[in-house]
C-alpha cells in the first residue's frame, strides 16, 4: 500500500514533458484509457506540443509505452 500511495505521489511530481510541465501520471492514464503509440499519448496529453518539438519526452513516452505492454 505505502509503496503504491508513494509512486502514485512520484508519478504526480515527475515530470515528462518539461515543457508543458505534464507529468508522468498524466502520461500513464492516457495509456491506461488505450493511447498505445506515442503519437495518442501526445494527441490525449498535449506532450510533445512545447517549445522543444518533443525531443525532450518522446523517448520517456516510449519507454512507459514498452513498461506498460511488458506489465500485461
């Protein structure tokens, strides 16, 4: 339980798009609710769409992607 409540609190604070300030619990639901590519993460989130083009988060989207299929 204290684990969950700590990575639910981590996944709030954790930014993944910087330039947008989305964080990375944001980015986990919009995966959860079915966004499967990078491209529907960053249409249901807005990551991406900031000053750096997405060069920042795209490979950290990619990389909850791949957690996310490996935790099926």
């Amino acid at each position: 339980m204290e684990h969950n409540l700590n990575q639910g609190l981590l996944d709030k604070l954790t930014k993944v798009c910087i330039c947008k300030g989305i964080p990375r619990s944001s980015i986990k639901a919009a995966i959860k609710n079915g966004a499967n590519t990078i491209e529907a993460v960053q249409k249901a989130t807005g990551a991406g769409s900031g000053s750096c083009g997405g060069k920042r988060c795209t490979s950290k989207i990619q990389e909850l992607l791949i957690q996310q299929k490996a935790g099926e």
